[in-house]
C-alpha cells in the first residue's frame, strides 16, 4: 500500500500542474533563506512550470550568490547554478556560451509499465548525466542500467526503512563515448524493470556530440568504472600509475623529513595492497594519509594549511574540490593538473579517529603510528600500523572479498559527522588569504581552488567538474 502510494506521489512531479503550484512556495524560501541551493529550486520549479524568464532570474541570483560567498556549502553550488543559468538563457536564445549537454535532451517512451520494480529520474547537471531513483526495501541490492538493453553499469542501493535509493552520475567524458541516440532503461537485478517517474519504461536520450556509429561503450571496447568515468585504458592506466609512484617516493620523504610524519597508505589505494598487493582493478585515483597532531577540526585545518604552504614553497602544487576538502598533491613543476594524490589529515578525537570524505570509528592514534613500512614490489610504502582494523571499520567485515559495484555515498551518512568533518573544510577567504602570502614568489608551486573556478570555458579535465 505504502510503496503504491509513493509511486503515484512522485508521478506528480511529471504534471505541470504540480509545479505551477509549488512555485510561489519555493519564491517564498528565497525571501527567508539567502541560500544559492533555493535560489535554485526556485528557479527548477519556475523552468519546469514554464516560466523561463523566472528560471533565468533565480538561476542568476544563484549564481551570483554563489559566487560572492564566503561559505564553502553556498561555493559548492556555483557550477551547478552557473549551468542551469545558461542552460535556462540557451532555452531562450540569449547564452552566449559553448556547452555541448545545452543541446541534448531526455524524453520518455511509450510503452507504459502497469508494476514497476522502483522509479528512476535522469537528467543533464553541469558534471554530466545524473540518475536517481527509490525502490522497496524489500527489493535486491544492485540496479543495472541499460542502453538499448545493452548493460553499462551495474548500482549498489543504499538501504531505507520503507525504500532503497540510488544515485550515480555519468561524467562527461562517459556522456562522449554514448550512441547520438538510444532508450536508458533500468532492472533490479533478477527483478523488476523500473519505471520513469511518468510510469514508461525509458527514456529516449539524444546526445548529439556522442557517436553517430560505433560506440566503445555498446561495442565493450571501454567501459564506465563505479564514479561514473570511462574506465581509462591500459596504457593510460599504466601512465597514471607511474606518475602516481613517482610523486609519492617524492612526498613520502618530503612529509618525513620535513614534517616528521609518515605519509601512509589509506582508503581505496591501501585496500588494494594490503588485498592484493597492488592496485584495485581499474583504479585511477591514489589515497594517502597523515596523522595530525591537532584533536579537533579546526586546529586540524590550519596545520594542514601550514603543512601546504611548504609543500608549495618546495615546488608541490595543491588544490582542493569544490566542498573545500583538503587537499589534492601534484608533483614539483607539474602544475595542478593531471595526476595527483589525495591526502588525508587523520586526527583523533573524544576516543574516535576522523578524517574525510566521511570517516569517523572508535580508535586510537597508535592504529596508524608508527606507520609500518612494507615493499609492495613496485615501490616501498608506510601503511596504517592496524591496517586491517581501519578497513574494516571504512568497508566492513567482508572487505577482503573484491566489490566491482562500491560506490561511497553520502545519501547514508550521519549528517552529524558530516557537519564535524566540515569544520575542516577551508573556506574561501582562508584560501584567498593563503593565496595571497604566496603570490609572486618564484619557484612556488600552485595553490588552486576548483570550486572558484568558473564553469565557463569549459575546463578539459573531468576532475575540474566534481
């Protein structure tokens, strides 16, 4: 009863009616709330309504208040509100910039489903193609995700009481390598087929910079790994990977001899090789972490500062993403681009060991110092000194059996731990402020903020658009 209930609830977000009535509620939000994410809805409901010239006015104020912010939450939502606002002008023939995802669309198909197995949304966000969607909590674990019933992508489900939810974005760089057209349809596994929120079985998508013919993505030449990017290949992999190596030997002894900290192994990159000894399978990205002496978030933040700013006065480059989140390491004279390791400041506090994205367990510093130092073969690396007890805290009991689907979401994390972890995230006037010391002196690496960044031009990297 519930579950049919639900479902005839969100097929309401289909019918114009809807919106048209919801909109006078979300301007109200924004006379309250100087927040960019209402000023965003208030402009979702008003394009969605058909009011156009409305969603190009409360996208703009977005824009612009995401822009001028001080606070790293209201940041984050520059890109997206500088996508809808031009998306919103395209619409009306007033943009006057280049972005390829202005030109494709999303429509439903015909057929009807009478019992769906869950519903799913899709649609063009500035990072790409985002896909959400429910289903009973009675229902499997993992959806699959079909183009022209060709699977591409298989979606773990994060548990509910009364339903299941899922969320996962295709990149831009994975949007390329999609046939111009083709029907996205989505099937609990051994299951039900799930319906769009207008109760069709798909959705017809039209993208018109993919391949007319000859699609990696349908011939299985490539392949969308569990963050929504295509799978690089063999020798881009291997590239990578070198590179990765070299600024870690690089790091690793700068951080012990300049900072007396053991720059170890964590998160993905350690479960690899404590697993197996190497890399994860397709795994493009390169974790490390350090143990802070500071105890609390804040006193963390501006040791991890003081450590960045000689880092970057030895010739390293650091950024960090949109959420503020410290920080990105590239190797001396490479810029702040292309590979990089993500470093994590690790602290204890009130009997917990804390570090982002979203870590937070019972533990003790000596778990991670002194560091073990263990010969992997092809570079020699400090690991937690109770490797196993942090994996099994992060992944879970069964860590040691391979799980292709993972994704770390944060739709099911405490919103608790989040806002502590939060009070480490560098904001925008401490940034510019740090900035500002190092600015015009030579040899210096770069110190760069992606969430200040513009959208447009569009950056060349997928990374530029977390």
């Amino acid at each position: 009863m519930r579950t049919g209930f639900i479902f005839s609830l969100a097929h309401l977000l289909e019918c114009n009616f809807f919106w048209i009535v919801l909109q006078p509620l979300t301007v109200i939000l924004t006379l309250f709330r100087h927040n960019p994410k209402w000023f965003v809805l208030a402009g979702y409901t008003a394009e969605r309504a058909g009011n156009l010239k409305g969603a190009v006015n409360y996208f703009g104020k977005a824009s612009d208040i995401a822009r001028r912010s001080e606070i790293p939450e209201y940041l984050r939502w520059m890109h997206a509100s500088e996508f809808f606002f031009e998306h919103a002008l395209y619409s009306v023939g007033k943009s006057s910039v280049h972005d390829p995802l202005f030109e494709c669309s999303v429509k439903e198909t015909n057929k009807k489903i009478q019992s769906p197995g869950g519903l799913f949304k899709v649609e063009f966000v500035f990072s790409g193609l985002q896909i959400v969607g429910i289903v009973p909590a009675s229902s499997g674990v993992v959806v699959e995700i079909y183009l022209d019933n060709k699977k591409i992508r298989n979606l773990n489900i994060i548990p509910g009481r009364f339903f299941r939810r899922f969320s996962f974005r295709f990149t831009r760089a994975s949007i390329r390598a999609f046939p111009q057209n083709a029907i996205l349809t989505m099937k609990i596994r051994k299951g039900k087929s799930l319906a769009t929120l207008a109760g069709k079985d798909g959705l017809r998508l039209s993208i018109p910079h993919g391949y007319e013919t000859g699609s990696p993505l349908m011939s299985g030449d490539r392949h969308v790994d569990k963050k929504g990017s295509l799978e690089p290949t063999d020798k881009e992999l291997l590239e990578n990977r070198n590179t990765f190596l070299d600024i870690y030997k690089d790091a690793r002894d700068f951080f012990l001899n300049h900072f007396g900290k053991e720059l170890f192994l964590s998160y993905g990159t350690l479960l690899g090789f404590v697993r197996q000894g190497n890399f994860i399978p397709g795994d493009d990205d390169f974790d490390t972490g350090l143990i802070a002496d500071a105890n609390n978030p804040e006193s963390v933040k501006k040791e991890t500062i003081n450590m960045i700013k000689d880092l970057i006065a030895d010739g390293f480059s650091v950024s960090f993403n949109r959420r503020g989140r410290l920080f990105r390491l590239y190797g001396r004279g490479q810029g702040s681009t292309g590979p990089h390791l993500d470093i994590h400041s690790f602290w204890v506090q009130d009997g917990k060991v804390w570090a982002h994205n979203d870590f937070c367990a019972p533990g003790i510093r000596e778990q991670f110092v002194p560091a073990a130092e263990q010969d992997f073969g092809i570079f020699r690396a400090f690991i937690p000194a109770a490797s196993e007890v942090f994996l099994s805290a992060h992944y879970g009991p069964d860590w040691r059996v391979p799980d292709p689907s993972f994704v770390n979401s944060f739709l099911d994390k405490n919103k608790k731990v989040l806002a502590t972890l939060g009070e480490a995230l560098i904001t925008p006037a401490e940034f510019r402020v740090c900035r500002a010391e190092m600015k015009g002196i030579s040899g210096w690496g770069e110190f760069v903020s992606l969430a200040e960044r513009s959208l447009y031009p569009l950056p060349e990297r997928d990374e530029d658009f977390e």
